[in-house]
C-alpha cells in the first residue's frame, strides 16, 4: 500500500469527493436530524481526507487528531460571530464555516473521523502478500539425463 504521494493524495481527493457527494444526497432526501448529523460528520470525514491532501504521509491518528481540532475550532469559532458574518456573503464560507454554533455538533465531528482512522490503520497494517518466487519450470525433472 502506498503511504504518500500522489497516489495518496488523488485516493484523498475521491474520498473527499464521496463524502461530499454522500453529503449532499442525503440533505436531497431528509431535512431533520438524520440531515443535520451525517452532514456534521460527513464534514468531518472530507477535513480527514483534507488532512492527506496537505500532508500524504501523515499517520491515521495524527490526521484523526488534526480533523477533530480543525472541527472543533471552526465550531467554536461560531461563537464569536465571525462565521456567521462570512457565511453571510460566500456559499464556500457558509459550507466551510458554519453559521451558528451547536456544542451537538462537538460530538459528531469524531464520529465521522474514528471509523475513518480505524480503517485507516487496519489497512495499513494488513499482512502484505508474499512475493512469488523466481519462475517455476514445469519440468521438473533433470534436463540432462531425459536427452540420454
């Protein structure tokens, strides 16, 4: 498995893009709760796959730790009304930042990351197969002694 890079990076960006496009079906389908707290998490999940833009060799629980403190400092950033200011004049604001705090929304955040950093680690530490050997030859036998 690739542990930086481009390959990284590009697998970051689809990721990002699912979660984004996961996102946005689910706020297409429902407007209540079940809207509110995968699309805080699923916000959560694409900050993760952000992590691995800017940094390809960062390991799961260092990327873990930085979406969940990205997370919850835009969240608490809304508290100061600054969000909600920007929010009011660029979409990317409103998406990126929020409007109005929610301590709820402390909580979801390592829920959209935890799983990601467990699958992360499980694939990282997945028993690689053995390489094969040298190329078998389907005579098995002695060469030399079968031309006699």
């Amino acid at each position: 498995m690739f542990r930086g890079g481009w390959p990284v990076r590009l697998s970051a960006l689809a990721a990002a893009a699912g979660f984004l496009g996961l996102a946005l079906a689910i706020r297409a389908l429902d407007d209540g709760a079940l809207r509110q707290y995968s699309g805080t998490a699923l916000y959560a999940s694409m900050v993760y796959a952000g992590v691995f833009l800017c940094r390809a060799r960062a390991r799961p629980l260092v990327a873990g730790a930085i979406a969940v403190g990205f997370c919850w400092l835009v969240e608490t950033a809304q508290l100061t009304h600054v969000p909600a200011a920007l929010s009011q004049r660029s979409l990317l604001a409103r998406l990126v930042l929020g409007v109005q705090f929610d301590p709820v929304d402390l909580a979801w955040y390592p829920v959209g990351v935890l799983p990601l950093v467990a699958l992360h680690r499980l694939l990282l530490n997945r028993p690689t197969p053995p390489a094969p050997a040298g190329p078998v030859s389907a005579d098995h036998g002695d060469v030399a002694a079968d031309r006699h």
